[in-house]
C-alpha cells in the first residue's frame, strides 16, 4: 500500500511538473477566484469584528448641550436609581475615547478638543435587564433638563446586527459557489490532461493497471495545482490586505486582518477536498465512457 502511494504522489508530481505550462491558465483562474474570496472574506470578518467592538447592547450615551452642567446631569441620572456605572466624559477625555476605539484614525489625533462633545457612558451591570428596559432607560434620560441627545446601544446593535446578518449570508452563498466554481475548474483540467495522455492510459490498462492505479497520479496532480492556486490567493490577499491598511484606510477606524491560522488551514483542507473528489470524478467518468477500455 505504501509503495502504492509513493508510486502515485511521485507520478503525480512528474505529471504536474510535465502539464505545468498547460495548468498556468487554470491556477491562474482558480488563485483569482480564491483571492476574491480571500478579500471577501477578510472585508466581512473585520467588519464583524469592529462592529463587536463598538456595539453594547446595555451601554447608553449620554451627551449634554454646551451650557449644561454636568454636575446637575449626574445628579439628574442619579435620580433614576441606575444599577450601573454612570461615566462622565470632558471634550479632552471624549478625543482620548474616540481614539481609544479608533487606534487607527490618527487624522482625529490633530482635531482640537473643542470639537468633541461631553457625554455621560451609563452602562448597566445587571445581567438581567432585557432590551426593553435599556430603551425605557434611555427614554427617561432623554427627558432630562441639559441633555442633548441619547445613543441606546440596544438600536446601534439592532442595525449592526442586520448588517452582520445579511453580511453572514452572502459570505455563505459566496463560499457555495466558490467551492463549486473551484470544483468545475479543477475537473475540467485533469480532463484535458486526460485527453492529452490518452495515449500513456491506453498502455497501462492494456498492461491490466486498475483504475486506481490511474486515478491516484491525477489526484495528487489536483492537489499540486490547487496548492499553488491557493498559494497565489493568500499571497494577492496579503497584498490586498497590506495596501488597504497603509494606503486606502490609514487614517480610518476600520482595520483589515487576514484570516486567522485556523481559518486557513479549514479553507485549505476543504479545497485539498474538493480538489481531490473533482479529479477522482473526472477520471471515473472519462473511463467509463469509453466504449472499450482499449479504446482511450
């Protein structure tokens, strides 16, 4: 069984290296369709990721008008018996928490603090408060004399979580379909190379080689071809990534992150899967068109 595979993986090596000039076209097309994965996929998990980190569905912002005092606002919040933290933020200290958030945006680093406003964070400790009573809360504090407006992060997470929603969903679609289109080329390019070696397949089941024997040079084959594809993805990827954050987004909130170790050895293997399932069914169904075994 041994010198079977290592008969197989070193055939297959030597049919890659033979069709390579063949292959390019294929791993091109199959390292773009990966790489716009690949970027889809970094867009979605980092959007994911920022809105987790701004959103709280108990926290409420509390922002009070120019002339308000904010020792009469606290007292004022104080009235409503809040079982939470009750923060209060000056302009210096709100510029020090957009940027705390924000790491990235250095272009907030060079605006005057007289330009952020004073705000109160209420964040309520009780694990057992719903959204509904997060509303009421806010709605109340919204009634007070000085204050200017009020953010429920119950609303914010609301619409973030729709966004991530819909996101998720078309992430998932867009996997199917990947994986289907990666499946397709795969196939369509070990039955060209089966086409081409017609000739050499002829001799080998004259000779009484089993259709194993055929199919496994062809698998490793797949695999050797998906690699690089997969390679050329991850390597445009990082690229992408690398471009966005120095260029595009230097000054942004939004950080791009690759997909994690994980992420890539499960995206890996699922390719290596599908790689290996498409050349199995390409050989499979070119033999058994054939007329006569003797015919290929």
């Amino acid at each position: 069984m041994y010198e079977q595979y290592k008969f197989a993986f070193i055939k297959g090596w030597g049919m890659f290296r033979k069709d390579l000039k063949h292959s390019v076209p294929s791993i091109l097309t199959l390292g773009t369709l990966l790489f716009l994965y690949f970027a889809v996929f970094t867009v979605n998990s980092s959007v994911s990721k920022a809105i987790g980190s701004v959103t709280d569905s108990r926290l409420v912002r509390v922002f009070i008008q120019d002339d308000a005092e904010p020792k009469e606002v606290k007292a004022k919040l104080n009235e409503l018996k809040i079982d939470g933290d009750v923060v209060y933020f000056n302009r210096s200290d709100a510029k020090e928490r957009v940027l705390e958030i924000a790491p990235n945006a250095d272009n907030l680093k060079e605006l005057p603090e007289e330009l952020f406003p004073r705000f109160f964070e209420v964040k309520t400790v009780n694990a057992e408060d719903n959204d509904a009573e997060v509303v009421s809360l806010s709605d109340n504090i919204a009634k007070i004399d000085g204050v200017q407006s009020v953010e429920s992060g119950k609303k914010q997470n609301e619409k973030m979580q729709r966004i991530k929603s819909i996101s998720g969903v078309f992430v998932l679609t867009l996997t199917l379909l990947t994986g289907i289109s990666c499946a397709f080329i795969v196939f369509n390019n070990i039955r060209l190379s089966l086409y081409r070696h017609h000739r050499s397949i002829m001799v080998y089941t004259l000779v009484g080689a089993t259709r194993r024997f055929i199919t496994l040079p062809y698998v490793v084959s797949s695999k050797f071809e998906a690699t690089c594809a997969f390679a050329l993805a991850w390597f445009l990827n990082k690229i992408f990534v690398g471009f966005a954050g120095n260029h595009i987004l230097q000054d942004s909130f939004f950080v791009l992150t690759t997909p994690t170790l994980w992420h890539n050895i499960i995206l890996y293997v699922v390719l290596m899967s599908l790689s290996g399932i498409s050349a199995i069914y390409s050989v499979v169904t070119f033999l058994m068109k054939q007329k006569s075994i003797n015919e290929i």
